[in-house]
C-alpha cells in the first residue's frame, strides 16, 4: 500500500489496467497451516503519467510498448531467499511475450527494493514526482533488463 495516507485496496490491488498478476506460496507452510503467501507481483499497462512521460521520453520506447512490473511484495519471512528475483523473472517472462518492455516504479525511501533493482540489472531513468490519494511521493523509475 501506499506509504502514508487514506487508499482504496480495491482500486491498488485490481486496478483498471491490470494485465496480470502472479502469487508465490509455500506449500510446506500450508500444510503445516501456517500463512503461506510468499510473494506477489503484477504487470499492468501503465502507471502515474509523471512516469510514463519519463520512461517514454528517456527510452524513445511508445508507451503502448511498455508495461510496468507493479506491487512486488515478499513476506518478511521469505525475504532474501530468492522469491522476489522469482516473482520478477516470471514478469518479465510475461512481458517479453506480449512484445513489451517492462519499467517499474518506486518510492525513493525503499532502499531495500532500490538495491534489488539495481542488482538484478534494472537501468535507472530517473524521478518522477508523483501523487496517489492526495498524497505526493518521489519516485525512480527503471526499465528493465533486456533478454
């Protein structure tokens, strides 16, 4: 969810431009009947259009052939295991098969996910200011690794 302020989790979870969305779980966990959502990521068609000019205008890449890598999350518990890097290569796996190139867009303050991005090729475009409910935020954008 957002980092501060009032949200819709209807409207952040199934928005309008949701193209998929992929759940890692832990079947170990279940059957012991502990929680066993693992991760979530989703591809959608678009973001907040102070991204979407930014990816469009540094890439030279339509914005019709982009889609963007959206609400990666791993639970605390599974964290640096490997479901994160997963969760992004089914993704983009989905992306290259729609003739898409992937950018995502996140919170500057994510230090942690920055460093996952950075490590696992993702190119830095820049920031973007953007708002969600009212409330202003700082974002960088990437565009995905090629291949």
């Amino acid at each position: 969810p957002p980092v501060t302020g009032p949200f819709d989790s209807r409207r952040f979870l199934t928005p309008d431009d949701l193209m998929a969305a992929w759940v890692a779980e832990d079947d170990a966990a279940r059957a012991a009947g502990e929680p066993a959502i693992r991760g979530h990521v989703a591809l959608h068609a678009t973001s907040a259009a102070p991204v979407m000019a930014l990816a469009t205008a540094a890439t030279d890449i339509p914005a019709d052939a982009l889609c963007v890598l959206a609400r990666l999350y791993v639970s605390a518990r599974t964290r640096r295991d490997g479901t994160a890097r997963r969760l992004m290569a089914t993704a983009l796996d989905d992306a290259r098969r729609r003739e898409r190139r992937a950018i995502l867009d996140v919170v500057d303050i994510f230090s942690g996910a920055i460093a996952l991005y950075e490590a696992t090729g993702w190119r830095r475009l820049g920031v973007a200011e953007t708002a969600y409910d009212g409330t202003r935020f700082r974002e960088l954008v990437f565009l995905s690794p090629t291949g």
